[in-house]
C-alpha cells in the first residue's frame, strides 16, 4: 500500500542527510531538543505560535555555529555544500575549494556535534566540498579562521607550522 506511515513510526530513523542522526521529534516539537551553550533549545528561536522573527515555522531554520558566531538560516538551499557556504556566503577564505571530491584535505573543517549514544560532544574532521549545509544543524564548525588569524593572533600549532615551515 501507499499509505505514509505515521510520524512516530519514523521518530528514529537515519537521517536522511546520513551526517548527523535524528533526534526524537517529539523533543523538537516540544522545543526541549539539547544544543550548544549559549545556543538554549528549539523555543529559543521561535515565539508562542511556534514562528521565528521573520515569520517562517522553525521548521525552516538551520542554525549552528561557524567559529563560535551563531548562524541562522531560513530556508536553506538543500543543494549548497558547507564550503560553498563557508566560501561564498560566510566570505571566508581560508578553507580552500580544490578536487571538490574529498581526496586533497584543503576544505577540511572541525565539526563538533552532540553524540546522543555516548552523551558527549564529539570533534570530527570533514571535507566541507563533500558535507550538504543542510545537515550542519546543531553542529559547532571551526574553520582555519577560527583557529587563529595573524591579525587576531596564531594559535600555538599554528605558530610551531611557521616557525617549522609545516614539518
């Protein structure tokens, strides 16, 4: 039959993005999903009808932060790529567009996202030409930038890469 099957069947599925896994949407529906300190629960970015600002369902809003500076965005492209975002939106050049197919490492990125099997955050590296925008809700990502800048100041790795010549 082609019946759909009912939302509680499908509470815990994979996701379909295949990055980051479902969490109940029971929780989002009563704006108690976990997030980011600072970042406080589903409620935070919607009013009494459950609306944002601009007037679109939460449903709609994509937010996660991009070197510690919270990101809201409505109605997201569900074609673009974390580094066409980074890139191309964000104007930050640091993570570089190169194979575009995940085997040079230029577009690497940190992604720090909330493990709900263990109940602790975890940091992965991944190929931002290869991971859709889509699927970096609720997720922490730091770029080179975030690391450290010459004008703000270097991190230490970095300090050792140029005072070492990369060795």
């Amino acid at each position: 039959s082609s019946r759909p099957k009912s939302r509680a069947a499908n509470r815990h599925r994979p996701c379909p993005c295949f990055f980051l896994p479902c969490i109940d949407q029971s929780a989002v529906a009563m704006g108690n999903a976990p997030c980011f300190e600072g970042m406080g629960t589903v409620k935070s970015i919607r009013d009494a009808e459950g609306r944002t600002k601009g007037g679109e369902t939460a449903d709609h809003v994509l937010s996660f932060f991009l070197n510690g500076q919270k990101i809201d965005i409505l109605q997201p492209d569900s074609r673009m790529t974390l580094l066409e975002y980074i890139r191309d939106v964000a104007l930050l050049t640091g993570t570089k567009r190169s194979c575009l197919q995940g085997g040079c490492g230029a577009c690497v990125v940190a992604v720090q996202r909330y493990d709900w099997g263990n109940h602790k955050w975890v940091i992965k590296s991944v190929n931002a030409c290869l991971k859709p925008l889509v699927s970096c809700d609720g997720v922490m990502i730091t770029t080179v930038e975030g690391v450290g800048t010459e004008r703000k100041g270097c991190h230490a790795i970095q300090e050792r890469f140029a005072g070492n010549h990369a060795m």
